[in-house]
C-alpha cells in the first residue's frame, strides 16, 4: 500500500441488487481510496461482474448506498459514472467492431472542435497513448474487428485510460492474454497506482492478484466474505474465503487424501444434497 | 490481424480505414524523423509512397472483399454504355437531367434510410410518411391558402414528428422496428387519403415552391459550372487541408500525388455533368432538384462522418450494448435517426408530389419504399448495420434512375421494368453479402 487517503474515493454501504427472483447481491460493502489496488475476487456467480456494473451504472442498485469521496451519489447510468471519474473495462470488451481504434477509444468521450469530431488530435493522443502503454497494435486507423484477442484486450484498456479517471474497474483483464500480455497490464495496473488511480482489478488468477492487490476483497453468493490485506494473508486463506471455508472442494479433497475412509461419508453426504 | 500475418511480404500497403482513408503507420523513415517510436509492430505492413502504393493498396483491398462503391461505379459504366448502344438519347441533356430531377426526390428520402440502415434498423414507412408530408402541405398551402414557405415547413415538421413517433416506439417501448413502422405504412397512408378527402387530389399551383422544386432550372450556364468548380475546389481544399493538419500533427498523411488524383476524377465527373446539363440541344441548365439533393448529401454526410452525432449513429450500429456502456444515450440516438429518416422523407414527397404535379392518395404508394431502400442497398450501405455511407443514396438512386430512363426510352413495358429492377436489387445484396464474407475471412469485418 502507497498513498492511501482517508476518506476512500469509492464507498459502497449496504449494496444490493436483484434479478427478478435472483438475490444477486446482498449489503455488499466495499471500499477503494485512491492509489490502491482492490481485488475483487470469487467463484463464478458470486456477483463480481454484478457489483462491477452497479458501479459502472450499467445496472442501478436496488438498496444502499454509493459514495463517491465522502459524500452519497447516485449511479443510474454509463454517464453518471464517467462523470465521476469511473471508468470500466468490461470483460466482453464492449467494443464496436465496425469502428477504428481511435473511434473506440474515443467513444462517448469524443474531442471536438465546436460540434465537429477533431480527428487529427483524437489520432495523435490515441497513439501516444498507446505508445506509452507500448502497445503494438498495426494501425490506429483498423477496425477493431480485425484486430486479434489480446489487442482487443489492451484497445479496452487504454481506452477506460482516456479520460483520466480516478478510478479503474478492470474485469479480468488478463484472462485472454499470453506471457507477455499480462505481464504488461499488471505494470500497467502498477502504473496506475503510482499515479494516484484507485483500481479494481477482477481475476481469477491467484498469482496476478498477489503480485500486484494491496487488499483482496472476497465475494461468496453475492455477500462479502472478508476483506484481506494481500501482503498478511496466504494463498489458502483466500481460497478459503472463496470457496466458503468450512466445507468445499479443497477441504473435501484435504480430507479425502488424509483418510480416504471419511472421505467416502462425506461424499455420501454431499450427494445426498 | 491474420491476413497481416499470412502475407509479410514487404511493400504490401498498410491497413487503411475506409472512413478516413488515411495511410495507417507511416513509413519507418517518417516515422523517426517525427518522434523515436519504439512500438511500431514489426509485423505491420507499410504502404509504399507514390501512386504504386496507391494502386496495391487498391487491389488488396478488392481481394478483401472491400469493394466499397467499386460495384456501383462499374455498374453505372455498363448501364451507360448499354443504354447509349440501344438509343443514343439516353445521355443526351433532357435524358441526363431527368435522370436527376427524378433521382432527387426519392434520393432524399433514401438519405433517411442510410442512417436507418447504419442504425442496423429499417423504416418501412417512408412512402407514407411522403404522402403524409405532401398532403399536408397542400391541405394547408392549396386549400387554406397559408403561407408557401410556412407550409413547406409544417410538412417537414410533421414527417419530422411522425418519424420521431416511430422512434419512441421503437426505442422506448421496444417493439420492433419493423412492425412499429409497417404499422405506420398502414395507418400514415389511411391518414393521407383521409387528408386528402373525397377528390384525393389536390393539384401543385404553378409558380409556389413545390412546382419549382422539380421544374427551376438555373439555366445561367455559369450555375452548372459554378457549382462544379465550387464543389472541385472544395473537395480538393478539404483533401489538403487534412493532409497539411496531419502533417504538422506528425500523422502519417494521403500523398500529393494521391489528392491530385482524387481530385482529377472528381473534377472531370463533375464538369462532364455540368457540360452535359448545359451544353447539347435540348439543355435547360443545373435543375434545382439536383442542387438541393446535392445539398442534402452533403450536410448529411457531413453529421454522418465529422459529428459525434454520427459516430454515435455508427457505433449503435455496430454495438448498442458497448454505445450504452460508453454513455452515449441510445434511445435519443435511435429518435433522432428515425426522426430524420421522416423529416426527409416528408421532403422527398414535395419532390414527389412536384414531379406528379400535385398530392394524390397514391404518392408514396407502390415502389416507392422498395425504389428508397433498394438505393441505399445498391449504393452500399450494408442492410446488418453500422457500415454504410451517405453518398450510396447518390449512386443508388442513380443506377435505379438510369435504368428506369433507359428502359422507358426503350419503350419497355413497366412490368419488365419491375423485373430488371429487382434483379438488380438482388444482385446488390448478393454484393454485399458476400463481400461481407470475404471480409470476415480476410479478418476485416
């Protein structure tokens, strides 16, 4: 941990949200102050992406509270949330493959000049951007439907960067990307922090989570289950806020190996389920 | 990325956006004398300088299935010539300036339909919305005796308003498209008859607005000239402005060479037209029809290219889930492009209504719909949204003209007509289709 204020950027209090008969998420809490890395990890419909469009505007809450910098606000849409300074890398990109990479980068938050689109300088800011992110991609001025999975996947990136937000969702960011790939969106995020951007970083990959999260905020069947200081807490204790630690798959498996004798009861008992 | 891969040969053009044409990553040379960029893909393939480049580049991407307007314009080339073997009046002067008297009215309302199209929508109701527009500028201007400019005013408001209805519809309350405006087909052309009450027609004055629309000419033979000069000036004005922008940006930017060469095919098209409208017997000048048509496309291709509006329009089009996550409103987006898509149509039906020579309860009925989309698909705006321009109104409207004069030069009968038509229509689509296919295999869609 760096810098870190005391009044968080982003506050959630008592969050909920549901789908019809699905309680997605229930009183989540969750705090990010500026120039720190939250992970926001667990299995998969535990409510991350959920909680992440609530923030993102894309889904308004239900019940509780969003404070931004101390004071309550509202996020019923897309623009409320950029307006704050919430930018958000969606895991299917949401990128629109008929325009070119300066389109998407720029979209929703174009430069004019008056009413008319300012090209030229969109352009030029878009290539140092990606310049100083080295981002290799062939042209700036290809649709975004030829370029590859992982190009795709740093084009997101740098665009939630274009309007210097103050905070980063990134929705597993890494899942689609080689050696090299990672590695460079976790110096990214790095950078990012040094910057004094608080982020939210999604993933399932333990090891990116531990190399760059100052805190690990654990997500169990749309409730919180414990928030984690990364440098104090081990690999296991993690798995086991995420799973739900009394009984799951690891300990199932830590005991069955153990003696394979009580294993088969418990077996028993969870088919019986 | 994959086609890049597969052919690494150099001298290979780079990739090039089709919107804005400009050559994508500069030459290596170009590029450290402006700024040391370390990132430059080793695997990105440069367009050659000068005319070659031009012409590979050219090539690449027909064989990538970019084939943009290149149909279109080939197309045009054998109407003409089959045309003018059969009957050497079909472009003579009166032949010629028919063709774009008639291609306005329903050009104008094809307008409308692009931005529909690019939407990845469709307006079913624009005959009716027409009919409509045109109706209700006669009941007012003919039989209350308002005001003609006022008049002309509230026809286009009131396709403007029916268009915004559609879009209400459409994007507030989710029924689709199609029906929402086949539903307005019916109920709009029920309301133009009843509008038109028992005669059903109420015939143009001579000398009001309307009247002139299709029947002014500026027979000034410096109006043909003028407007073709004004346009090549702006055209190759705009070409080096851009560049000259990029330049000092340090952008990689068009070459001389290659303006000078737009703007000679630009120039030469333009005065061949201006010469034929003035010049041969029978000429009687720039028709005014052709001007405002002219004027539509520009303005509208202008919203559709250089304005958010019109990236927006393009970006729903291509993913109204990432538009909505990067705030841009689309339900208003959606509105406003079927409000437009009315307003022009509404004044497409003065044009109509002018050609006929008054409103009547068929205006806007029969083809009309089909001529309107045809064009835009033929000019080569995609039917699934999001890839189109505003100028396959222009070339669409033409090819369908052209054929119709041709054939009615001819003698030929209407219903051969209709048939020559829709086959054209479907080898258009059957263009699109497959260039979309080829694109997707040459990884550009």
């Amino acid at each position: 941990m760096i810098h870190v204020s005391a009044t968080p950027v982003l506050a959630l209090r008592g969050v909920s949200k549901r789908f019809g008969a699905v309680q997605a998420l229930t009183d989540v809490d969750l705090e990010i102050h500026a120039g720190e890395v939250v992970a926001l990890v667990g299995d998969n419909g535990a409510g991350k992406s959920t909680l992440v469009k609530t923030i993102a505007g894309v889904h308004p809450i239900d019940d509780g509270t969003i404070e931004w910098e101390g004071r309550a606000v509202r996020i019923n849409r897309p623009n409320d949330a950029q307006t704050l300074g919430i930018a958000t890398v969606y895991q299917d990109l949401a990128l629109c493959d008929n325009l070119d990479v300066v389109a998407n980068l720029f979209l929703g938050s174009e430069i004019t000049s008056g009413s008319v689109l300012n090209e030229i300088a969109m352009e030029k800011r878009a290539k140092e951007l990606l310049d100083t992110l080295s981002i290799r991609i062939p042209s700036v001025r290809i649709p975004v439907a030829s370029l590859s999975g992982g190009q795709r996947q740093v084009v997101a990136i740098a665009r939630a960067l274009i309007g210097d937000p103050k905070i980063v969702i990134l929705d597993e960011p890494t899942a689609a990307l080689g050696v090299e790939q990672t590695a460079q969106v976790l110096d990214l995020v790095e950078r990012l922090r040094e910057r004094g951007h608080g982020v939210i970083l999604i993933s399932h990959n333990m090891a990116d989570v531990r190399a760059v999260a100052d805190k690990v905020a654990v997500l169990r069947l749309g409730r919180n289950n414990g928030v984690f200081p990364v440098k104090d807490t081990s690999h296991e204790e993690i798995i086991a806020a995420i799973t739900g630690a009394t009984d799951n798959a690891v300990t199932r498996r830590q005991a069955r190996t153990a003696t394979p004798a009580g294993a088969t009861a418990t077996v028993t008992k969870e088919d019986a389920k | 990325m994959s086609d890049l891969t597969k052919t690494p040969e150099p001298g290979t053009p780079a990739e090039q956006s089709a919107a804005t044409k400009a050559p994508a990553g500069a030459a290596p040379a170009a590029e450290q004398s402006a700024a040391p960029l370390p990132a430059v893909d080793p695997r990105l393939l440069v367009r050659e300088e000068g005319l070659k480049g031009y012409w590979t580049e050219f090539t690449r991407k027909v064989r990538g299935g970019e084939l943009g307007s290149l149909p279109v314009f080939i197309g045009l080339i054998v109407i003409a010539i089959v045309f003018q073997l059969q009957n050497d009046k079909f472009l003579s002067a009166s032949s010629v300036a028919n063709i774009a008297v008639y291609s306005a009215g329903l050009g104008i309302m094809a307008v409308g339909i692009v931005f529909v199209l690019i939407l990845g929508e469709i307006d079913l109701s624009v005959g009716s919305v027409a009919g409509v527009g045109a109706a209700v500028w006669a009941v007012l201007n003919v039989s209350n005796g308002m005001n003609d400019w006022l008049a002309v005013a509230i026809a286009l408001l009131s396709g403007l308003a029916l268009g915004l209805l559609h879009g209400v519809f459409f994007a507030k309350i989710g029924v689709p498209a199609f029906v929402v405006t086949l539903a307005g087909f019916l109920g709009w052309s029920g309301l133009q008859i009843w509008m038109l009450g028992s005669e059903g027609s109420i015939n143009t004055p001579s000398g009001g607005i309307v009247e002139n629309l299709t029947g002014y000419y500026f027979e000034d033979k410096a109006a043909a000239y003028g407007l073709a000069l004004v346009a090549v000036l702006g055209y190759a004005a705009s070409l080096l402005l851009d560049a000259k922008r990029r330049k000092a940006a340090s952008l990689p930017s068009r070459p001389t060479s290659e303006i000078v060469l737009r703007t000679a095919v630009v120039a030469v098209f333009c005065f061949v037209v201006a010469y034929v409208l003035n010049e041969p017997e029978g000429a009687r000048g720039l028709p005014l029809a052709l001007v405002l048509f002219l004027a539509v496309l520009v303005v509208a291709d202008f919203v559709a290219r250089r304005t958010t509006f019109g990236r927006q329009v393009f970006a729903v089009g291509g993913s109204a889930e990432a538009a909505r996550r990067a705030g841009i409103n689309v339900d208003r987006v959606r509105i406003i492009v079927f409000g437009l898509s009315g307003m022009l149509a509404a004044f497409g039906g003065l044009f109509v209504a002018s050609l006929s020579g008054g409103a009547t309860k068929n205006l806007g009925s029969g083809n009309t719909l089909m001529l309107v989309i045809a064009a835009a698909v033929i000019g080569g705006t995609s039917l699934f949204g999001g890839r189109g321009k505003v100028w396959s109104a222009l070339l669409g409207m033409i090819v369908i003209q052209s054929i119709q004069q041709g054939l009615n030069l001819l003698g030929m009968a209407s219903e051969i007509q209709y048939m020559i038509t829709g086959a054209v229509l479907l080898a258009a689509v059957v263009i699109d289709s497959v260039s979309r296919r080829t694109q997707k295999t040459a990884g550009r869609a």
